[in-house]
C-alpha cells in the first residue's frame, strides 16, 4: 500500500496527534514517506518527573532528540549524558538509546526520525 507523502504544512501542538501514557504525553506532528524519504516521523514527548518513555531501545531509524524543557538523562550506547534545554542527540540505526527525567518539573524532548 503506498502512503501519501507528507505535505507542506504548519502544524501548532494543538493539531499535533495526541496520546496521553502512564509517563506523560505524546505528540505526533509528521508520519510518512516524503520526497527523499521512505519514511518519516516527528513528534515530541513531556515526561513526568522521574519517568522514562520506555528502557533504552534500538530501531532502523536514524534518530535526533532535542530537549527544549527540564532535565535528564540521556542513555547513548551504554554511555549516560546529563541533559537540558537546548541539548541534542543524534543516534544512528540500530544504536542503543533511551531518555529519562530526572528533574523535578516535565522534561519535553522532539525527536525527528527517517529511513
């Protein structure tokens, strides 16, 4: 089944996909092929204080993740980074990484990915 490339468009968090999860909420902004891009997905997630999204995974998916609000952890290839507003990561396919609140307030991150 072939999936409609993703349009040229302004989206505002409101019109963002929501879902809210036992750790916070999820946002997806943009899922789909694009005109270079067999797929692509952006979104973001506020974790709650002392939460995670899920233990550190890996997927075929290149990946950045920029944190724009709290603090936390950031787990890269067994390596573990203090993180705050205006960090980012890059995590190449198939590489081990996770996210983790260790703050007192939400930690809010967008992450952009694409095969």
């Amino acid at each position: 089944m072939m999936m409609t490339k993703l349009p040229n468009i302004v989206f505002h968090e409101a019109d963002a996909k929501f879902s809210q999860e036992e750790w916070g909420e999820l946002r997806f902004y943009f899922e789909g092929p694009t005109d270079l891009l067999k797929a692509m997905t952006a979104g973001s997630a506020r974790v709650n204080p002392s939460a995670t999204p899920h233990p550190p995974h890996r997927h075929e998916e290149e990946e950045f993740m920029v944190v724009t609000e709290g603090h936390g952890e950031i787990e890269l290839e067994g390596k573990t980074v203090p993180v705050g507003p205006g960090s980012m990561m890059y995590c190449a396919a198939w590489k081990w990484h996770g996210i983790v609140n260790t703050g007192k307030e939400p930690l809010l991150f967008y992450f952009y990915k694409w095969l």
